[in-house]
C-alpha cells in the first residue's frame, strides 16, 4: 500500500526511540467511561394478531411479540438503523418509491422492568444499564497480562 503523505510513523505513540530494538510488550488498560448510561425501551404488540387458539396462547405470543420488539428498540438506540430508500421511474415518470430499514446486532443485559396488557396490546417496558453490560462484558473477557517475554 502506498500513499502520498508527509506524516512520519516514528512518532507514533508505539515506536519510542527507546524502545527502538528487540521485542516489544505494549499492555493495554481498559477505561471504562463514568457515568455509564442506561437506555430505556418499550415493545407493543397486539392480541387480537397473534396466532392461538385461545385467548391465552394470544396473550403469551403478545407477550413475547412486544419483548422481541423492546429488544428491537433498544438495538436501534445502540446500533442505529441503516436505511435504503429509491425511486423506480419509467418514461420519466415516478413509478414506486420503496423504504428498507435494517437493524442488527447483539443486546445483552437487558431487563424487563413491566410487562402488562393495556387494552387490546400487551406492552413490555425494557432498560439496558451499561455499567451491567460493562460488567458482562469483563466476564466474558477477563483481563490478560503478560506473563513473560522469551527472546530467540
């Protein structure tokens, strides 16, 4: 790869003049930001939709139907949506106009707060305490250090 650049790599914060020989360690710190935020989201889904043949398997399917869309909310504020729109035109005319929104992403230490029906939809309200998915994080990645530099 090349570039035109006047930039001098040697003055990047990994090669010090000191350090100039041999092999080098660098050994990273984790700085977790303060204060953490929590999000907060919540998921409808309607009862009368869902599959079921009582009204207690609608409830239930409603019931997972709006924590699946709380999930969907809170991936949106942490992820963002990626959005396609287009035009199709025929003779200079404008024939369909077409939006595509597509969120993905992993969500891991949410908690359901209130899950309730109100009316003819079941509502879950859902918040995602960063300081837990900190936490959740760092046990899934414990820290490492180095334990030894051999040298050939």
């Amino acid at each position: 790869m090349t570039s035109c650049s006047s930039w001098n790599f040697q003055n990047w914060p990994w090669n010090s003049p000191e350090s100039s020989s041999g092999t080098e360690i660098i050994e990273w710190e984790d700085v977790p930001s303060k204060p953490f935020p929590i999000l907060k989201a919540v998921g409808y889904a309607p009862l009368d939709g869902q599959p079921g043949q009582t009204r207690g398997q609608q409830v239930l399917m409603a019931m997972r139907a709006s924590k699946i869309d709380a999930y969907r909310n809170l991936l949106e504020q942490v992820y963002g949506q990626e959005i396609e729109t287009g035009t199709t035109v025929k003779n200079w005319i404008g024939q369909n106009d077409y939006v595509k929104v597509k969120v993905s992403g992993v969500i891991s230490g949410a908690k359901i707060l209130k899950s309730y029906q109100v009316g003819d939809h079941y509502v879950v309200e859902m918040e995602l305490d960063f300081a837990r998915v900190w936490n959740l994080y760092k046990q899934r990645n414990p820290q490492r250090k180095v334990k030894g530099v051999r040298y050939f």
